[in-house]
C-alpha cells in the first residue's frame, strides 16, 4: 500500500511539474493553454463561431469574447462576417496561427480532445477518469475543490 501511495504522489508532482514547464514553454508565445485550446479547435473545425467555441468549451460568452479578442491582438485569428448571415462571424486561424501551433506540443486539455477525436480513449473510460481524478483532487486539496457544478454544460470532451 505504501508504494502505491509513494508512486501516485510521485506521479502527481510530475504531473504539475510537467504543466509549470508546459506554461513556461506556451509564455515565450503569449498565450495561455485555454488560448491554445481555442487555436487547436479553429484547426480542427474551421469556422466556428465564437458563440458554438463557448459551448463546446462549455464557458460563458463574455469569457469566449475576452480570449477571442487576445487571439486577435496577437495576429493569430480573423473573424470575418458571413455575407451570406451577417448575424454569424465565422473564425479563422491566420498563417500565424498555424505556424504557432506547429511550434506547440499538444498538451493538457488539447491533448485529452485529439486523443478522444481519435479513438485513443473512448468516452466511458474518460468519464471514469474524470470522476476517479475528482476524487484525487478532493483527497489532495479537500478545502479548496469545487465540484464544478456552475459550468454551463458539459465540456467538450465529456460528450
């Protein structure tokens, strides 16, 4: 039991460690893992809105709107209005865009998505990660886990 105890702490620790190191990696780019999520969804399904990128990402509009305007300011999107429905404004990722993502390893939450888009871990056997992941969570940090019962929705990769 105690190895067991000692191997999950250890795995845990080089888990955060690996997640500081992506973060650091993503900074020299400025961007943040939620602005790469949002960059590898644009690669995967050019065109979304960013109404239809918040609901797959399940977070508010406003919040969609902040990191979309950030996407922008860095070069690395153009939203251009549909001539055919004004009301929808399509995203697209810039050459700069692509380039930047070549330049990042997919990672965290990114790297969950591609491997749910391919088969790699089928929808089940996410769900139970999920939950046993809560329960490390809880035990590691029982004052401060929210259950995330606010979301709007499920997340993308819970579907």
């Amino acid at each position: 039991m105690r190895n067991e105890i000692s191997d999950i702490v250890a795995r845990v620790e080089r888990m955060g460690d690996r997640r500081n190191h992506y973060r650091q990696r993503l900074r020299k780019h400025r961007v943040t893992p939620p602005l790469v999520l949002i960059l590898r969804l644009l690669e995967s399904y050019p065109g979304l809105t960013m109404v239809e990128l918040a609901r797959r990402l399940a977070i508010s509009v406003p919040t969609m709107q902040n990191r979309m305007g950030r996407l922008e300011e860095l070069g690395l999107i153009v939203r251009r209005r549909s001539s055919l429905d004004r009301r929808r404004v399509p995203t697209e990722l810039t050459a700069r865009g692509r380039t930047l993502l070549r330049r990042i390893p997919l990672a965290g939450a990114g790297r969950l998505l591609d491997a749910l888009e391919k088969g790699e871990v089928t929808p089940r056997r996410l769900r139970r990660l999920a939950t046993e992941l809560e329960h490390v969570e809880k035990l590691l940090f029982p004052d401060e886990v929210d259950s995330g019962s606010g979301r709007r929705g499920a997340p993308v990769w819970m579907r």
